[in-house]
C-alpha cells in the first residue's frame, strides 16, 4: 500500500505546474494589455484608469502564483516566505473588488442621475484607486492574522 505522501504529491506536483502556468499566462496577457493601454494613449480617459488598476492587481496576484510554485517546485514542497502570500494575493483580490465597485457606484450613478452626477474626472479616479490600494493594505492585514493563528494554532 503506497505511503499517503506519494498519494498527495502528484496531486500537489500538477497544481505546482497549474499555478505556474495560470501565472505565466495572467502576467504575460495583462502586460499585453497594460503595453497596448499605455501605446494608445488612452490613459487619458477615466475609465482605462479602473482598468490599469486592475490589471496591476492581476500581475501583481499572477506573480504570486509563479513564484509559489517555482519555490513549491525547487524546494520540495516548502515554499519560502509562504507566510506573506495569503496577504498579497487577499490584497490583489481586494483591490480588484473595490475597483470593481468604485467603477459600478459611478456607472450606477450616471445612469440613475444624469442630470445631477458628472462622472469622475481622471486626477479623481486615480486618486481613489491610490487610496483603495492605501485601504485594503491595512483591511486585509487582519485577516493575514487570522490565517497566521489558525495555522500554527497560535494562542494570542
């Protein structure tokens, strides 16, 4: 009967290469998109300023993965600074969300107020993505916590 390691490394071996592959994938595809928004000279407009937030969001969660599974991958399993990943992947998917959501609000508001409501103008939205990034760095630091007690049954 195999040992219950060698059933779960496999497993464990093919979500290293997903990972890897899911981050080569996310950061090669948003920096396209990052390279094209930034040639195009649109970051004049309100509105591609949601979307450079959110693609350095995706980079920023896509790096992640490769470095997790290129440490998982050459280190035997033992990921080096695993501590810290669950805060920048938990802040990567936090701001995406509230970009998100700052992004609906204005849609939200210019169709329902047309008249009373100007949408943001462009020094407006990228101050609050700066500031939804300042946010969910200091949001997401409790549940970093969390993790941190649940994981090593630590008692505070």
């Amino acid at each position: 009967m195999a040992n219950a390691t060698d059933e779960f490394a496999f497993f464990r071996t093919a979500m290293a290469y997903t990972n890897a592959s899911i981050g080569v994938f996310g950061i090669s595809s948003n920096i396209f998109a990052l390279f094209v928004l930034i040639h195009s000279k649109l970051l004049k407009i309100p509105f591609v300023v949601y979307i450079v937030n959110i693609i350095v969001a995706d980079v920023n969660s896509a790096f992640i993965y490769v470095y997790w599974s290129h440490q998982f991958m050459m280190n035997g399993g033992k990921v080096v600074l695993c501590n810290f990943l669950p805060y920048f992947i938990h802040l990567a998917y936090s701001v995406t969300n509230s970009s998100l959501m700052i992004f609906a609000t204005e849609r939200f508001l210019l169709l329902n107020f047309p008249l009373k409501f100007q949408a943001f103008k462009r020094n407006t939205v990228v101050s609050m993505m700066l500031l939804t990034w300042m946010f969910n760095s200091v949001i997401v630091i409790p549940e970093y916590f969390v993790r941190i007690h649940n994981y090593y049954h630590i008692n505070i």
